[in-house]
C-alpha cells in the first residue's frame, strides 16, 4: 500500500490540475454579473458540503464512499463544461466545494499546490460577494463611528 498511495495521489493530483485549468478559465470567461452569482453558489455548495460527514465526498452516492476520491469534482466538471449557463455555473461551484474539501486536509503533499489554486480562485469570488443587506454594508464601513 506504501508504494500505491502515492501512485494514487499522483494521478489525482494530475487530474485535479488539469480539470483546475479547464474551471479556472471557464470562471475568467464568465461576465462580472455570472462571477457574482457564482460567488453565492460557491459559498452555498461549500457550506452544504461542510455539513456532511464527509465534506470531500459531497455529490457522490453513499455506496461509492470507500473510493479514494468522490464523484464531486468529475459531475461538477461535467456540468461546467455545458452549453447552458445555468448548469454551468452550478458545475463550476461544485467543483471549487468539492475539490476546497478534498485539497483541504489532505495528507498528501502533491495536493497543496491544488489546494493554493482553488483558494486563490475562491479569494476571487470572495471579493466579488456582496451583502444584499446594505444597512449592515453601511454599518461595516465604520461610517457609525
């Protein structure tokens, strides 16, 4: 098992790059409204995420739970790469919560250049989130001071 676990990590972490490229320019080609309805998505398919028992996991079936990876990423990536936007967006969401899960506690250290990217792009997002409540905007700014 010593010699097949990084074999494993290895081809998941080449196929995690590779799909990383495809989402991460699928992301940059989306208009800024897109981007901003990504940003809530991604944030909601994270939390769904976080509430399981397997965070990683999230999107596989239950009887698939023993594989050394789940379903997430490769039904996230499936769905961002079609024509409709709507599905789209939701692929690429799913792909970011999945693979921010599965990149974020991995024992594996051929995964953390991954893990930087996915944070890097969600950093992205993360700017581009804005409260939909401005009072509380307001009272963030420091302007009640």
């Amino acid at each position: 098992m010593q010699l097949l676990s990084p074999a494993i990590a290895f081809l998941r972490a080449h196929q995690l790059a590779r799909q990383l490229r495809e989402i991460e320019r699928s992301m940059r080609a989306l208009p800024q409204r897109s981007r901003a309805q990504l940003s809530v998505l991604t944030l909601r398919e994270i939390g769904q995420a976080s509430r399981r028992e397997f965070p990683h996991l999230y999107g596989t079936p239950p009887e698939a739970r023993y594989l050394p990876w789940g379903h997430g990423t490769g039904a996230g990536y499936e769905r961002a790469r079609s024509e409709n936007p709507e599905v789209a967006l939701r692929g690429i969401a799913l792909w970011l919560a999945v693979a921010y899960h599965e990149t974020k506690h991995s024992p594996q250290d051929r995964l953390l250049p991954q893990h930087r990217q996915v944070l890097h792009l969600l950093q992205e997002l993360k700017r581009l989130h804005r409260p939909t409540n401005p009072v509380k905007d307001w009272m963030r700014t420091g302007a009640t001071a």
